[in-house]
C-alpha cells in the first residue's frame, strides 16, 4: 500500500518536526536509578480498607446516595445486553446527596445526547447487590452491608469523536461528583469542583419529574440514622428487582426522545468453587467473620515483621495519597493490577478499619484479618487478605486483589 | 547521580539491559514521540522523565521496557491533554500547545484532533508502527487504529488540502 499525498506530506511533516527536537538527555531525578527503597512513612490511624481494593478491581465500588426506591424510569425501547462495570465507557457518580431532579437531569441529558448509546443506572442498593455478587467468593469476606452511598451511572457511548468534550458535559452537569472515562485502555478521572457535596445546586436543564415518582412519596435524602440498621443487615434481594421496568400510566410527550435506560439485572448468584474441604453451597455473605489460618513459620523477627506489615497496610489505605502510589510497590504484579485499579476510577472512603491480626504462613507470607468500615459507615467488610514479602517489601498477594 | 549508576532491581530470569541502557537508548526517541504529541518539547521531556521515573518504580515487574515506556508516554500525553484542555477552559488564551516547524498546516492540523487519534497517526507515519503495535500503545484492537487512522487522515485532507 503506497501513501497518497496527505499521508506523505503527514510522514514527511513528522520526520522534519522530530529532527528539530534535539533535547540533551539530562539524569533522571537523584536517586531515581536506585532501587526503590522501602517506605516508612508516618501512617494515618486507621483509614482506608482493602476491601475497597477488592471492590475496585470488582469495578464496583461506587456505593450510592440515597434514592427513594419508588423512584422509577422509563425503559422505552432500549436495547441491548445490560451495561457491566467491565463494559463501562464512561462511569458517572453521583454526589451522594443528588437530588431525584439531578438524577433526571442526567438521564435527560443521556437520552438527548447522540454519544450515548445505552446507559444503566444504579441505586446504591442495586450496586451493593453487585457488590455481594462479586465477591461472594471471594477469599475471606465475610460480609458487606450498606447503609448509603452514591448512586452510579454506565454509560454505553457511540462513535465519540471528543471524549473530552462529552467527559466535560457530563461532570458539569447538576449533582454529578465525579466521571470516569475509558476508552481504548486510556482512562481519565473528571471530578466536579464547584459542587459541594449537599448544596443546592440550580439545575441547567428543566426539572423533569421522574415518571412514577407522582410526588406522592418524599424522597429521602437523609442516609438512615446507623443505629437504626444493624452493621450486617444486608438489604433483602428485594432491591435487585429492577425499579425501571414499570411502564409509567402516562406516557412522555412525544417530542422527548426515547429511554436510552438499560435496567439494571442484578447479577446471579455467583456459583463458587468448592474449596476441598466445603461444600459447594455458595457461601452466604452472613456467615461468621472469617478466621485467621493455622500458623506457619514465622519470620526472624515477627515483631518487626508485624511492624512493617502493619505500616504497609496503613499507608495503602491512606486515602489522603493518590491510588498509584499508595499501591505502586505495595501490590504483587503492581504493573499489571495497578492499571485495572486506577481504571475503575473509584477509590471509596473508609472511615475506619481496623486490624483483627496476622498470622505468619511462612516467613515470607502472612494472613491479614481486618475489619473495614466504608463510606460514612455504610459499607462493613471484614476480610481476611494475604500478604508476601518481595525483595523485602511486604505486598498485597495477586490473590488477595483478584 | 548519573545515569551510568542505574543498577535497576534485577528482574530473576529475564535477559535485558539496565534502566540505563533504555534511557540512552530511548530518552531522544522518546522525546521526540512527545514533542509530536504535545507540540512542546518542554512537556514532552517531562513527560518521559516521569515516565522513566514510572519505568523505574515498576522495573521489576516489566517484560517490554520499551513498550512499556511508549505506552507510559502516550498515556502520560494524553493526560497532559486533558489537563491543557482543562485549563483552557478556565483561562482561554494563556495555554497554546508550540508547534513550531517547517509544515505548521499539517501539524496544526494534526495538533487539532482528537488526541487518540493524533497518537494513532504519530505512531504510524513517525514510528512506522503497525495496526497491532499500535493498538498494544492505545490498549485498543487493530480494527480501532485503523478507525482512528482513517478518521485522522479523512480530516487532514479535508484541512490540508
């Protein structure tokens, strides 16, 4: 295949501009040739939870505001296999406080915008039953509960010629926290600024009353009081039912164009591989707080081993520093999990953890039992997580991630 | 320290050179990948710096140092992207990518589109690179590239010509 005029004067254009780039090649910043020493930085008492890692790579962390669950769409001919946390384009959050008129304004803006193709919105309640879907076999959760969270959008896009412009549109749009766009393995992190969570914001489009809604039931923004749920009451498998399939009484004007919504289906039951010595019953997410292993052999100096676990284990759940680095050289096969992490966007927030102990397997490898509390006290994890020392750092396992 | 100090950590059972051997080896390409993707060689030189800093810190795990660093590049000129897209927004008139270069038409043309599409026409008229290769840089399929390049070039012409 031979270039025609454009590519070549495009090739030829590109060779000239590079030779004119001649840029001395300086060091690299002190110390950046060095291995990379351990760190030991002052920890945060008690912050972010791994299960959070967990639940990022489940790609579904966002837990969600707290939306009336009379609340209903319309689903008017959209079509189309439901949209996964893996097939997201764009994932919208919302603030935690949105209002239902915000919610609508993004739906509004979804079903009018030609990028998108399909999109799927999901309840905080909806989440966390993909949440439990997820890691119902995953090793050493014991359980996950929520109480509130951000409600979630996936969006679906068409052939979109500037990401960056729909990525915009989106994050400044009324009641939106923060967007997460992937495309083609570039994934970009847009994060509303003058938003602040809980305050009134002027809508841009027209309020749009959310069929169904009929304003007979208040909306409840308010999480519910902690006390009034216990920690490990899940939601009943009531809130999987899809809430946008009704077909409202009366039908849209003409002019709106048609639902783009996908509902969301809530995942089945994961079927989990028996362990040798289990049954095959899928372990139920209420079962009893996992325990730690048996001992193994324990390092030369347990204490300082115990010591610098603990370090690492509080300085990658600090979430005052960025994912990467918090994760960078504390994570086994770093390079090729970090990327899967960072590009679900999602970070959670744990407002507390705790460590209920280690256990030594061998001297090179460690169970972690610990007990995270998420997003304002909504989401409770306890897990059991391993951790092995490489080139004398203590690191999350590949096992532990996945 | 300099770079004939680079004594990356060893990577067991892997043949390879050294951190340092990339960076004499890699650093002007590398530069010049960014200058075409950013228009600047300021950016562009801290850009692959920080993506050698990256390299570094992951030396360890990485098979393809060389594709690994593209990748890190073009990502890291994505980034950049964003962020310039950004800031013009809140001050219009203070940020400007700086192509300065003998055939401005075409690469201001190519400076104005779409970034991925800009990385798909670099990668394949600078550095030669196949579909595959290409689609291994963007983390998208071949099928993609050949989208993003026939897209790329359709605009051209029509600015170019």
């Amino acid at each position: 295949m031979t270039d025609d005029r454009t590519e070549q004067r495009l090739r030829r254009a590109l060779q000239n501009a590079a030779r004119e780039v001649d840029a001395p090649m300086g060091t690299l910043p002190e110390g950046t040739l060095e291995p990379t020493p351990v760190r030991r930085r002052p920890r945060v008492p008690v912050p972010v939870a791994l299960a959070l890692a967990l639940l990022l790579v489940a790609g579904s962390v966002a837990l969600i505001a707290a939306r009336d669950d009379s609340s209903t769409s319309v689903s008017i001919g959209a079509a189309g296999e439901p949209i996964t946390a893996d097939d997201t384009d764009i994932q919208l959050t919302m603030d935690v406080n949105a209002t239902d008129d915000q919610i609508a304004g993004v739906r509004d803006f979804a079903d009018a915008s030609p990028e998108i193709a399909a999109y799927t919105y999901l309840t905080w309640q909806e989440l966390l039953v993909e949440v439990r879907a997820r890691l119902a076999c995953a090793p050493g959760v014991a359980d996950v509960t929520a109480q509130d969270g951000p409600s979630v959008f996936r969006f679906r896009v068409a052939t979109v010629d500037d990401d960056q412009a729909l990525e915009r549109a989106l994050v400044a749009l009324p009641g939106v926290a923060e967007v997460t766009a992937r495309f083609d393995g570039m994934t970009s992190v847009a994060t509303a600024t003058a938003t602040p969570s809980g305050t009134a914001v002027v809508p841009t489009m027209p309020p749009t009353v959310v069929p169904g809604t009929g304003g007979a039931t208040p909306t409840t923004l308010a999480p519910e009081p902690a006390t009034t749920t216990p920690p490990t009451t899940l939601p009943e498998p009531a809130t999987t039912t899809p809430p946008t399939t009704t077909v409202p009484p009366q039908e849209p004007p003409s002019t709106a164009p048609p639902s783009k919504e996908i509902p969301f289906v809530a995942p089945a039951p994961a079927q989990c591989t028996a362990p040798p010595s289990s049954d095959v019953v899928p372990r139920p997410m209420q079962t009893p707080a996992a325990t730690l292993p048996p001992a193994g052999d324990p390092p030369a100096d347990p204490a300082a081993a115990e010591q610098a676990i603990r370090e690492m284990w509080a300085y990658t759940h600090d979430g005052s520093l960025p994912l990467e680095d918090r994760f960078r050289d504390h994570l086994e096969d770093a390079d090729e999990l970090l990327p899967l992490m960072k590009s679900i966007g999602q970070d959670g927030a744990v407002k507390s953890a705790n460590i209920l102990g280690i256990q030594f397997l061998s001297p090179t490898r460690a169970a972690l039992l610990s007990q995270n509390v998420f997003q304002g006290g909504s989401l409770d994890v306890v897990q059991l997580q391993y951790v092995v020392l490489i080139d004398g750092q203590w690191k999350w396992t590949r096992e532990t991630q996945c | 320290m300099t770079v004939e100090d680079a004594e990356p950590r060893p990577a067991p059972g892997r043949t390879r050179g050294t951190l340092a051997e990339l960076y004499a080896a890699q650093y002007l390409p590398m530069v010049r990948l960014g200058y075409l993707l950013t228009g600047s060689t300021a950016v562009a030189e801290d850009l692959v710096q920080d993506s050698f800093v990256q390299l570094q810190r992951n030396w360890a795990g990485v098979r393809e140092p060389t594709a690994y660093l593209r990748r890190s590049v073009v990502n890291a000129c994505n980034t950049h992207h964003r962020r310039v897209g950004r800031e013009r927004e809140r001050f219009p008139g203070l940020v400007r990518d700086t192509v300065v270069a003998e055939d401005t038409d075409t690469l201001d043309a190519l400076a104005a589109l779409p970034h991925r599409q800009r990385a798909a026409l670099v990668l394949r008229y600078y550095e030669d690179r196949t579909d595959a290769e290409i689609a291994e840089v963007l983390g998208c399929r071949p099928a993609t590239v050949r989208s993003l390049v026939h897209r790329g070039l359709a605009t051209l012409r029509k600015v170019i010509t």
